[in-house]
C-alpha cells in the first residue's frame, strides 16, 4: 500500500537559496547577504541537496520528500531561534562569528524553549540565507516539495566556471574523496556523481578536464531549460558574477528590492571583505581557453564555445 505523508505547517524562516553551479562565486554572497536587514546568517542544508536530485531520478516518492523537507527546515528554524546547533567555528562561511551581528546568536542561547519559539517564527520577518548548488537543475522537482522560496540564480562565463572546476579538481575528486559531499550512484562499482546518470560509462572514458566540462555543460543546460520554463518565474532572480562584483551597487539594489530588505551599516563592510567592487582581468581567459582545447575532445570543445558565446550574447536569454 503507497503511504502518503503528513505536511505539518510551515513554520520556518524565508526560505532565499543563494543558488548556481560549483564554482559559479556563491561564496561572495556569504557575508553580503546576511548583512542585510532582516537576514539571519548563512546555512547549508545538505539534506535538501539529496532529496532534489533522488526525485529527480525517481528513487523516493513526492510525498516523502515533501514532507521530509518541511520537517527538516522547521526543525533547523527552530534551532537557529534558540541558538542551537549554531556553527562558531572562526573560518566557516556559515559560523556566526562571520555573521553581521553575531551578538544575536548568543543572547538567543538563553531564550526558553517551548510553544513560545513557535510564536516567535509564525511572527518573524526574517529570510535565511542558503547556499544551495543545482536546485535550478531540478527547478520542476524542488516546486514538488510545495515550499515557498526566492531564489538568487548565479551564472559565470562557462570558460572561467568549469575551469575552475578543473583547478579545484573536481575532474578526480567525485567517489573518491570522503569531503565531497554530493549525493553518489554506483555504477559497475564505482562511485559517480548523481548527475553522470544516463551517460555513465562516457564520463567514465573521459580524462578530468573533460569531466568538468561534459559534466558542466550538462548541468548549464539543464539548469537554463527550468529557469525558461519556471512554474514561479517572479520568485528568481537573476544574476551574473562579473557584473555582480563590478557593478556591486546596482546589482546589490536589485537584489534588496527582490526580497524586500536593504542594506544595514554593516554592509559596507561586507562589501570591502568580499572585494566589492572590484575590476575583473578577463585576458587570462583566453589562457584557460587554450589549455582547454589542448586537452579535451573536438566536440566537447565546440560545445563549450557554443554557451560562452550565449552566455557573452545575453545571459542564455535569462536577462
């Protein structure tokens, strides 16, 4: 007999996914981000990175996921209003000691718990900031979930992107490094990222700079197709790395304006900590250009030209 899942009530905070490809620049909205009025600090959810893709690919029901992720992102707003389970580490994009005002942290540390907390999250006004990667991937099976969010999609030149993908060697480090944390399936058993499914054997024959950039183009693609075709288009916003850190004031605007917020005295000071505004040398470009071509397939190349060039010629059709 199919069991259908309870959805409890929606208590937690605003849900704002600051989302996009690896290597795409969410960390630069790490501290910005938080800074602004009414935003709590940074968190990653790394349960709601598994359960997309596992709907995507059929191995858990709807109901499940949309009940599993309700209770999960209740039970974390409920922690973070008591100060529970908060992360002090110095050096983390998500410990509070980077957070605009880590004061509030602390003195929720005494706060009561009980109904009282509650109350408190059915009356706020607060959004969570969350680094998420490749919701906009699986856009139509995050809209299952039945959860209301806003989303700050991220794009980056594709050269630059899945270059650094190389350089960070993510060309390797798939099923065998224990800290990468994305979801695996296991294919002739060995250990593939989820989103190899259906062409697993050609990612298996490809050398790293060529799974960086298959596998990237793939997710690009994948994630442009949803965002043209979102079932809730006004709660996207749209935006491009290199614009965003050298035209910092304008795009910052845009995105208070998106989520009804403005900036707070310690926004500026996020800015200088995260370099902004600053002027982006793209002559090196041609050299991550060239070492590529000198070490992938014709065709995989060619496809790589392709979305830069709709990338350089409006944003994919985005903007």
């Amino acid at each position: 007999m199919t069991v259908k899942f309870g959805l409890q009530e929606h208590i937690g905070f605003k849900f704002v996914a600051i989302d996009g490809l690896t290597r795409v620049g969410k960390s630069l909205f790490s501290g910005i981000l938080p800074s602004l009025e009414n935003a709590e600090h940074l968190q990653f959810v790394t349960p709601l990175e598994h359960i997309i893709p596992a709907l995507a690919i059929e191995a858990i029901s709807p109901s499940f996921a949309r009940s599993h992720v309700r209770t999960i992102y209740n039970e974390l707003s409920h922690n973070i209003q008591l100060g529970r389970n908060v992360n002090f580490r110095y050096n983390d994009e998500s410990g509070v000691l980077n957070y605009a005002n880590p004061e509030i942290y602390f003195k929720r540390l005494g706060d009561p718990e009980g109904a009282i907390v509650i109350d408190k999250l059915r009356a706020t006004k607060n959004f969570l900031p969350v680094q998420t990667h490749d919701v906009m991937v699986n856009l139509d099976k995050f809209d299952l979930l039945e959860f209301d969010y806003n989303i700050l999609e991220l794009y980056r030149h594709p050269i630059d992107n899945f270059y650094s993908w190389y350089t960070r060697g993510w060309g390797t480090r798939f099923g065998e490094d224990p800290r990468s944390f994305t979801l695996t399936i296991e294919h002739d058993g060995k250990l593939l990222p989820w989103y190899c499914r259906g062409f697993e054997e050609e990612w298996l024959s490809l050398n790293p700079y060529e799974r960086c950039v298959r596998t990237g183009i793939s997710l690009l693609k994948r994630s442009i197709e949803q965002q043209k075709r979102a079932l809730h288009p006004e709660r996207i916003l749209t935006l491009q790395f290199e614009k965003f850190v050298e035209d910092t004031e304008i795009e910052l605007e845009r995105v208070c304006n998106f989520l009804g917020t403005k900036q707070t005295d310690q926004t500026p000071i996020q800015l200088v900590k995260a370099r902004c505004p600053r002027h982006l040398d793209i002559n090196n470009r041609a050299n991550k250009m060239a070492e590529l071509k000198k070490n992938i397939r014709s065709e995989i190349f060619a496809d790589l030209l392709s979305v830069s060039e709709e990338y350089e010629n409006g944003l994919f059709g985005l903007d």
